[in-house]
C-alpha cells in the first residue's frame, strides 16, 4: 500500500512526465545524430538517429536497392541502398530500422553503417543535420533509455563501466549491473520497507484512536536485513573498486637491481629503458597489464638512495608519493650483489642484515601496505647461498627478471591480493562512488531507524528515518532524481552512446 504522504516515490509516468520537463525541450522532442563508433577512420563506421522524426529524415535521405520505402519497414529490419544528398550519391550504406517502444532508446531509432571515410561520416551528419536533426551530447542516447524506462540509472551507469571495462573482471562487473543484479536487490529492498513505511504513515492518520497496522515484530526482522544487506553491499566496494580500476603495484629498490627489467617482463615488451648505469630511471614509468583477469597497473619507481642530483633526487621523492598510492610494494634487490660472508649490516657492501634493516623501516613507513620481497638475480647464486637467503629474509621470492624465472610465481602471489570469491561466486557487487555513497547515507538513516524501535520511539519519529533511507534507495535506482544529478553522470559518457 502507497501512501501519499510518503511524498517521495513518483509513479512511473508522473516521474517522466517531470524529468522531460527538466530537459525539454533539449532532449524530449528533437531527433538527435551521433557517430556511434569511434571517430577517425575505419572499416565502417554507424551513425544512429533516434527520436520521433528519426524514420521519417532517414527516408528522405535513403534510397533502398529494392525499392521500399524505410517508413513502412517493419522494426529490426536492415535494408541495403544509398545515401544521398540530393541527387548526389554519398555512399552506399545498410539502414537499420527500431522502431519505438522496441529500441534502445525506447524512441524510433536509425542506424546507418557507413563506409569508414571520416569524409562520408561527416557527410552523412551534415544532410542529417539539414533535414531537422540536432548533434547528441555526451551519453544522450542513454540519457533518452533512462527517461523512457527502458533502463534504471545504475544501469546506465554501467553502460558507461562496460565501454571503459579493460579487463575480464571490470567487465563481468558492468555486464552483471547493467542486467540489474545490484538494481533489482536494492529494489527488493526499497518496496518491503515502502510497505511498512505505508503502514506506519497509516498509523499517523488514526493516531487518535492509537490503532496499530505495522507489526513491530515484522518490522524489526526487516531491519535487521536490511541493514545486513547494506553492510554486505558497502563492504563490497572495497573489492569492487580493485576490479573496476586495476591494483596499483610500486616496483621499489636500489637503482640497478633490476626494476625497469622487472616492468618488462610483466609487461613482456621493452616499456622501460634498462641500463647498467645506476639512476636510470628517473621518472615514474607506468604501465597496465591484466592477470587472471584482475587489471594491475605497475609503477616502475625511481631507485632509492642519497643523491646530490637533482633531478634523480625529485625522481625518488616521486618514488615516495607513487607508494602512498600503491596498493601493493614489490621491494625487490639484487641478490648477486649480497655480500654472504659478512654479518655486519654497516658494510661497504650489500648484506642480508642490511636489506632486513631496510625492509622493517618500509614495513614501518608503511605498515598498512601489501609488501612481496623479491630477490633478483637469483640465477647467479650457488644452491647455499640460496638457502642462506630463504633462511635468513623471511617470505622472500626468488627471481630473474632478465631471464624470466619466477614471474609466473610473482603473478600469482599478486592475485592472492584480490579477493576474487564474490566475483566467482556471481555475488553483488558494488562497483560505483556514487551508489557507495548512497548505501552508507541509506546505511545511517536505518541505525536510527533501530535506534528508534529499541527506545520504543512514536511512529511519526520514525517516519522521518524512514523517508530518508526510501529516499537514498531511490537515488541509486533513479527512482528520486534531478537535473544536476543526472547531468553530471551523463557528461562522462561518450557522444553517440
């Protein structure tokens, strides 16, 4: 049951009637063109017309092979013929016809794939745009889905995740939000707590006669899952946001123990340029590379040590700054250079104890840090000095970046880092700043909801609590919107989507 009062929750035609009114006329009435598919030049390219007109200017400019006439095609149709400019001839072209509500943008849809001239796609925008079309903003196309109902907001949004998806991971993300996993469980949520809210908001009307309609036993089991499912949904983020965006990895050491050469064979192509002489790399050098799946994103880091040069030495503040924002430290030296027969950790040379110092003052630096310590070099070590040192530095990994050995190993101990049994076990899971937001406001508005039930609070308190967690609910879904809102989502789409 639905009560008035509530005063958040539009039905569906209420709410469109009043989000076109926002964009009006910009966006409702005209019929908008974009290039759908990359700009520059190409095998083919598409160019897709929507809005209520969109049929009836793709006629007036297309000429099928056959004859038809593109108005009277049924939807879903692809039809063969040329694009012209008057009499003259742009290019022969494929016209798809969507015909309203059964389109992505729930309007009249045209699609012509082009030949990939970047000369015909802008000739073919400039007649659309003479014969009444205006240029689509950015993400308009998806804009126009939304306001129709073919899709709710996080599903938009997600639109926008699977074309930025590099990765197998942040690709599963989007493509299991856009179906409207995480929507439909906020949903869920959302309608079992409106009809208690309705109950109560009931209540109010008859607080005279002191009538009850909510069940405060009911009503305590739901918000006790509700705020389950919140803590389960905002924990989520943590992992989701690894997936989405890629793990920064910092490569730190000495100069000239072999980070540059490490960065190379992760990424297995010459990215960074490796040299003998020490302070090489003076500069952070990145690069991404996807592992299992799970994007990582390696920062090869200027060499740590005293320096009077001061470009070097702005290279290794840099260093620094790059492992404040790792997510995890590969400290890696050059265990070729180790002096085994010496115990002293002041020494003119490299000793275990001198790189144990080091690792404790990284530890100490950074003690919420992933740290994996590698030994380079590995390949020019006896079998007991080895030993010596898997004994002696505790988790150690023994590698050779030049010749490859122990990479392998090295991936894997960096995939032990992401929790990947959500994603595997197709769980919700929450990928976006804004939904993130959203969940912990809904999160702190159900706490004073319980706070209430265990103080025996009056229901019109309650109420209060109540609209506001409905109303966080609805700005995830786009339930409960407005024009800047969706102008700042929308805004990072790409024209012609």
């Amino acid at each position: 049951m639905l009560h008035e009062s509530l005063g958040i929750v539009l039905k569906h035609q209420a709410r469109n009637q009043l989000l076109f009114s926002i964009f009006a006329p910009m966006t409702h009435h005209d019929t908008i063109v974009a290039l759908a598919t990359p700009a520059g030049a190409g095998a083919i390219a598409v160019i897709r017309l929507s809005g209520a007109d969109a049929i009836t200017i793709a006629s007036q400019i297309f000429t099928s092979i056959s004859g038809k006439d593109l108005a009277t095609q049924k939807t879903h149709t692809v039809h063969l013929g040329h694009l012209k400019d008057g009499n003259r001839i742009i290019d022969e072209v494929l016209a798809t016809v969507f015909k309203n509500p059964n389109s992505y943008t729930g309007e009249n849809v045209i699609e012509f794939s082009c030949h990939g001239s970047s000369f015909i796609q802008q000739e073919i925008i400039q007649v659309c745009l003479r014969k009444g079309c205006r240029m689509a903003t950015a993400g308009e196309f998806t804009l126009r889905a939304f306001l129709n109902g073919k899709m709710d907001l996080s599903q938009a949004e997600a639109v926008a995740d699977l074309i930025a998806s590099d990765s197998e991971a942040s690709h599963q993300l989007a493509i299991q939000q856009m179906r409207g996993g995480f929507s439909s469980e906020i949903k869920v949520l959302r309608q079992e707590l409106l009809d208690f809210a309705s109950l109560i908001e009931l209540e109010l009307d008859f607080a005279e006669e002191d009538v009850a309609f909510a069940n405060r036993d009911e009503f305590q089991l739901l918000i006790s899952k509700i705020t389950l499912v919140l803590k389960r949904l905002i924990d989520s983020f943590a992992t989701g946001n690894v997936l989405k965006n890629g793990i920064p990895v910092a490569i730190v050491g000495e100069p000239n123990v072999g980070k540059s050469t490490l960065l190379n064979a992760l990424l297995n192509e010459e990215r960074a340029i490796v040299s003998d002489i020490a302070g090489t790399t003076r500069d952070t050098i990145e690069d991404e590379i996807s592992i299992g799946g799970i994007g990582f994103r390696f920062i090869d880091t200027a060499g740590i040590r005293e320096t009077v040069d001061v470009i070097e030495g702005l290279g290794i503040k840099k260093t620094f700054e790059k492992i404040e924002q790792a997510q995890v430290v590969i400290y890696l030296f050059d265990a070729s250079g180790i002096d085994f027969t010496s115990t002293d950790a002041i020494s003119k040379g490299r000793t275990l104890q001198s790189i144990q110092i080091e690792l404790e003052k990284i530890k100490n630096q950074f003690p919420q840090k992933n740290l994996v310590v590698i030994a380079n070099k590995v390949d020019q070590l006896s079998e007991a000095n080895i030993e010596t040192l898997k004994a002696q530095v505790s988790d150690v990994q023994l590698l050779s970046a030049k010749k490859g050995i122990g990479v392998d190993a090295l991936k894997n101990t960096l995939l032990d880092f992401v929790n990947t049994g959500a994603l595997r076990n197709n769980e919700t899971i929450v990928t976006n700043s804004r939904h993130y937001d959203s969940l912990l406001k809904a999160l702190e508005e159900i706490i004073k909801v319980q706070e209430g039930i265990d103080m025996d609070l009056s229901s019109d308190l309650m109420a209060i609590d109540i609209r506001q967690a409905l109303y966080y609910f609805g700005e995830i879904t786009g339930e409960i919107t407005n024009d800047e809102l969706l102008g700042n989502i929308f805004a990072n789409f790409c024209i012609g989507k």
